[in-house]
C-alpha cells in the first residue's frame, strides 16, 4: 500500500479523511465533516518546516509517540526498562471495512511495540469511536507512562472557542466557554471516576463565528469511568488538536511481553448546527446505546430519601407509598437507611440484609405491601463502599484500599473497597444476585459517595504490574454486565455523590443517572440546561422535591419543579406526607401529564431555547411528524410584572415545518408553523405561573 494512501469513514451525515504521512511514519487528519468536506486541498495544517519544531511536532497526527513527537504533545510515551523513553515506529499496514471500520498498525523493532489505531463508525449516527490497541512483540517489559486513546484535529481558522461543563458537588454540568488562541487548555480527574468538577466531553468551534444553527461543531466524549484527562492545544502551526486518555494511578502501566493493553475509547461528532445540534447527535447515539431498553417506560419513581433519611421503618415507608400511589407514581425506591447497623453514615455498608428491626412482618411483607399498592418496588445500594464497623469489614480488611503503616482517610464515615479484585468482584455479584433473587426488586440506585483515596493493594504477588484504577473500572463494569444478563428486568440507576461518573460506558449499562444532589430549581435548571448538551434526556433522572436553592435561593412554583422533572425522567423526592390536599391534586395532574408525552420527551428530537442566564428558555421535543412538547421557564422576577408591559413572554421554537399547523392540545389554539419559528409560543408569566408544558399537534 502507498504511504499516500487516504481512507475515508462515513457516519449518516459526516466524513472523517485520515491520511499517511508521506514518509509513512504516522496518520494524520485530512478532513473532519459533513459529506463532502473531504473533496478539496486539507484545511488542516500539512508538513511544515518549522525552526526549532520537527515536522511531527507540527502535524495533525492522529496518534504520535514521543519520540517522533518530542516538543508538543505526543499520545503515548513508552520508557525501556534502562531508563530511555521514546518510539520510533513505521507504517505496518492497514486493514478497511468498506467505509464504516479501520484499522492502521505501527511498528516499533527496537522495543517490539505495536500500535493499532482503531475507527469505527457507530450506525445510524454522526459518532466515530477510536481507541489503540498497544501490544508489546519484544523481550522486554515496556512501561507506558502516557496511553492516550486518540487524537483529533479541528479545522479551526485563528482561534477556538471550548465549551465545556464544569462545577463541584451540588453544582455539576455548569456550561463553560474558553477561547484559545495559543496554549494549553488541560481538565480531567484522578478521583477513580471522572468527578464532580468537569466531565469528559469537549465541544469546539471556531472563536470566529457565533454558536448558532448553522455554525460546524466539533466533539469528543472519553468513554472512561476512572481517572482520565483531556488536553486541546492550539498549536504553533496553527491547528488545534485535543487528545484523551485515561490517566495510570501508579504513572505508568507496565506492559510485559506477550501483553496487550486496549485504551478506552473516544467518541468523535460532528454537527453542521451548533451547539444544540451537537447535543441532538449525542443523544441519538445514547439512544443506540440504550438498544431494546430505549423502549421500556422509564417509569415515574418517588424516593423517600429527603423524607425520611437514615430512619427507614416499615410503617413510615407504607405512609409515604399509599400517598405515592394516590399520585400516580409507578416505582417506590426505598434509598439509604433499610439495611442492619445503618442508623446513620458510620455503619452497615457491607451488610447488605434488610434490618429486621425496621420491617417486623418480613422485607418480603412489606415489598408485597408495596406491589399491592400498584407500583414496583427499588433500592439503594452502595456495592463498592464498607463501614469500618461492618461485618464485612471486619471479616475481610485486606479487601479495602489500604496502604500498610499509613492511616486510612475516611470520606461520609466509610471505606472503599478494592473493586479491581476477582474475589470483591464476586462478592458484589453475590450480594446483588441475592437481593434480586430473593426478593421482588425491579430497581437499583447504584450510589458511590467516595473516591480512593490511599490508593494501594499490599500483598500484591506482582506490585510493580498494578494498574488499579483501570482494574477498578474493568471490576465496575463486569458487575454492570452481569446485571444486564442476568436480571434484565431490573431498571439500574447510576450516582456518584450525584453527577461524579457519568459517561458513555456508565450509560450503556445502566438507565438513567442521577445528574446532581441538587434539586433546588433554578440550581437544578442550571444543571439540567449543561447536562442536556451532552446526555440524552432519557437518562436524566429528575426529582421534584422542596429542597431550597444552595446557589439561587429564589424561590419557584410546584408547577416549575414538575415540569423541570418532566424534561427528562420524572420522579418525587420531597416528604408528600407534609402536602396538603391541593398540593396533591395539583402534583397529580401533573404527573398524568408527564405520562402522555413521556414517549416524545424521551425518543423525540430534543432542542435548547435559549439559557438559564434568560428570563425565559425551555426545551423542545418533537416526535417525527407528530407531537412537539415545549417545556418552558420563566426565571426572572416572580412580581407578577411581565418583562415587556402588556405583552407575553416568547419562545421562539426550532426546526418546525413553516407552512404546517400546529394545534395547542389543551387550548386549541393553532399557529402556523412560521409563526411559532418566527414569532415564537407566546408565555404569559405571572407569579403565580412561572412554568408550562405546552403540547402541540401537527394537524
């Protein structure tokens, strides 16, 4: 094959070029868009010669070792048992599927190393997946101190602008915007999960043009639920080039001859449509992750957490569901507190038996209880986490991260327990095939509420070959997987402390994830606004509670709490016994509302109107030639003063057929399609009404 050879892969709607270097010593990016970007000279920057830069330095190379790469950013660094660090590999050749898979192979013959740099086009969606598969073919044991996934180059003209979603516990998925012109923009986490503070995904555009529907997008997703990192650097030659990875807990992953290391995969998009039309292509492609589960009502759950915390008793909980029922809610999760020794956060994780105290008539009893009611019946969980004054503790310390002769950091009164052993592996299994089995549960809340911290595994038999954050990760999702298998009915919802490990592998094994602890409203908007950009709705696990707001104390109606819910998976968190008789009524219309258009919340095409940081947004969902549902926010001042005198507030709608009519299903009220694009749905705020769900009908 010619060292000028170029593959192209095709999703539905882009075109991804790679190409060879001339000297055939590393890939490069050729073109990244829609049909057709591909035809024409690259826009991306060729060989340069460069003084004081080498012309790999200078390349879009798709992945470069150190060593070819030395000065500005290479994707895996490799250091010899000696000491000495750098590869120097060549072209070894190419395998293709048609246009939808690829394969490209380099060859180190010093250190035996090979690479193999892997595409593949997701079907029916805009998504590439890339990974590297390294494989050690030498003598010698090589230790791969950087092991990014992949890298990807964007067309950018002068500058960037980086959209990103950041914050802290209570306060995750914060959009954020950057422009970088020159320099280093860097974000990741070393927690063992990706983190409250940034999540791994990146959407970039050119700094000179505004975000709108017709602006090209660029995105990148890392499919890692450990540690990880994410670097773009707007280069001296005048590209711009992100790469992600996972990042080793120990610095380096050692590579013994005869092994092979797969990298987690990066996920790559393109939208012609902005930003908001990036977050349509993501969640198509979470919506092929779902597969057939995508179509299994996700169903309205009430969880009793903020109402009873830690004091979990049979008779409490009855009360708590007879009321829940009288709503409409479909799923009753019982959450932290059920189980032996857990009168608070200090004991009990671990001993995963219902506490007898707490259920005199028998666990089964009262789930019968329960299911008589007419709903299905959830628990919490905690799998990776023990009390120091557990059982299970106390039978099996060595099972916990530890590291000996140093003390033992406690996060909310508990350990972590080394996931990455087969035998705490097949415990969990156990523990959780036991609870499924014995008894009648259809829902798991999977809760972790701590990250590592002393971070080590004594008695190792091969210490110097740990890598405990990718065991970790590779633990995690083997029990995600046996769950899928063996107990498919069971609905799995996944939380971190809140929003710390949401990402694409969580979210192919799982069905929806909890995005924050936080359920103030307008903070939840905020959150929920971020999450959107880069998460499907379907997955967006949402309670209605009467929690104030942490960072926007102003208060807002039942009604905006429920319709905020709604925008994705409804559920009830707040203690309803304290709900007067209107309050229910009122909370009961508006879950039936949420049934009907659950189906176009979560399978319709979902656009962003405008911000949290306006008087009004929402968001749009619309059902291929049918049903549009507008969920709508008022977040300005609750006076009862419309913001222009005399006139409603508007929201002007996205991607409608102009010449259509459309019908509001409760007022009759039609507009044409032009008039909603152009004029907008009108919104009469006041301070009683500061929310809506509006359902329209193509006629």
């Amino acid at each position: 094959m010619s060292p000028h050879d170029r593959w192209l892969l095709r999703t539905a709607h882009t075109v991804y070029a790679v190409r060879l270097e001339p000297g055939g010593r590393w890939a490069e990016t050729a073109a990244w868009g829609p049909h057709g970007v591909e035809t024409g000279p690259s826009p991306l920057p060729g060989d340069q010669h460069t003084h004081f830069l080498t012309p790999a330095d200078a390349a879009p190379a798709e992945y470069i070792p150190y060593g070819l790469r030395p000065f500005t950013g290479a994707d895996l660094t490799v250091r010899r048992p000696g000491g000495e660090r750098g590869t120097w590999w060549e072209f070894a050749g190419a395998r293709q599927d048609e246009e939808a898979a690829l394969e490209l192979e380099f060859a180190d013959p010093v250190t035996g190393l090979r690479a193999t740099l892997h595409y593949r086009v997701v079907p029916g969606t805009d998504v590439l997946l890339r990974w590297t598969v390294l494989a050690n073919t030498g003598a010698e044991e090589l230790h791969l101190e950087q092991l990014d996934s992949a890298a990807v180059n964007v067309p950018v003209t002068g500058a960037a602008r980086l959209t990103y979603l950041t914050g802290q516990w209570a306060q995750e998925f914060t959009r954020t915007t950057l422009e970088l012109a020159r320099g280093r923009f860097e974000m990741g986490s070393t927690q063992g999960v990706p983190g409250h503070a940034y999540a791994p995904w990146l959407a970039l555009q050119d700094a000179a043009e505004a975000d709108g529907p017709a602006t090209a997008t660029w995105g990148v997703a890392l499919q890692w639920p450990g540690s990880w990192h994410l670097t773009a650097d707007a280069e001296p030659g005048g590209g711009l080039r992100v790469r992600a990875g996972r990042v080793p807990h120990e610095g380096a992953v050692a590579l013994a001859p005869g092994a092979e290391l797969r990298t987690p995969e990066l996920a790559c998009a393109f939208s012609p449509e902005g930003l908001d039309g990036l977050s349509r292509v993501w969640h198509r492609y979470e919506r092929h992750l779902a597969g057939e589960r995508l179509h299994r009502p996700r169903k309205v759950l009430y969880n009793s957490w903020e109402a009873t915390g830690f004091d979990v008793d049979a008779a409490a909980q009855l009360e708590l569901a007879e009321i829940a029922a009288e709503l409409g809610v479909e799923l009753f999760v019982v959450d932290d507190g059920w189980f032996t020794g857990r009168g608070d956060e200090k004991g009990g994780l671990g001993d995963w038996t219902a506490d007898p105290a707490a259920f005199p008539d028998g666990f089964d009893a009262f789930i019968a209880r329960i299911k008589a009611l007419g709903m299905d019946f959830g628990l919490w969980v905690e799998p990776e986490a023990v009390s120091p004054a557990s059982a299970l503790h106390a039978e099996h310390p060595e099972w916990v991260y530890r590291i000996d002769g140093r003390p033992a950091t406690l996060v909310r009164e508990q350990l972590l327990l080394d996931l990455g052993r087969a035998d705490v592996q097949d415990f969990v299994l156990a523990t959780l095939d036991r609870l499924l089995t014995a008894h009648d549960i259809s829902y798991l809340k999977w809760d972790m509420n701590r990250p590592p911290t002393e971070r080590g595994r004594p008695g190792a038999t091969e210490p110097g070959a740990l890598d405990l954050d990718a065991a970790h990760a590779a633990g995690y999702l083997r029990v995600l997987d046996h769950l899928r298998t063996r107990h498919p009915h069971v609905t799995v919802e996944g939380c971190a402390g809140g929003g710390a490990r949401v990402e694409h592998t969580t979210l192919a094994r799982t069905d929806v994830v909890w995005p924050s602890d936080n359920t103030a409203p307008l903070d939840r908007l905020a959150i929920q606004y971020g999450y959107l950009h880069a998460h499907a709705p379907h997955t967006m696990s949402s309670w209605v509670t009467d929690a104030p707001g942490v960072f926007d104390p102003r208060p807002r109606s039942l009604a905006f709490r429920f319709v905020l819910a709604s925008a994705g998976v409804l559920g009830i968190g707040a203690d309803i016994r304290r709900w007067d008789a209107a309050r229910r009524a009122e909370a009961a219309s508006w879950v039936a509302r949420y049934k009907d258009v659950r189906d176009v919340v979560h399978h319709g095409e979902a656009r962003l109107l405008g911000s949290p940081a306006d008087a009004t947004c929402g968001v749009q969902y619309e059902e291929p030639g049918g049903r549009v549902v507008v969920a709508a926010w008022s977040t300005g001042r609750l006076d009862g003063a419309p913001l222009v005198p005399g006139r409603p507030a508007r929201l002007r709608l996205r991607g409608l057929d102009p010449a259509a009519v459309y019908a509001d299903q409760d007022t009759g009220t039609r507009y044409s399609g032009a008039h909603l694009l152009h004029a907008g749905l009108p919104l009469p705020w006041s301070a009683t009404h500061d929310a809506e769900l509006v359902v329209l009908v193509r006629l």
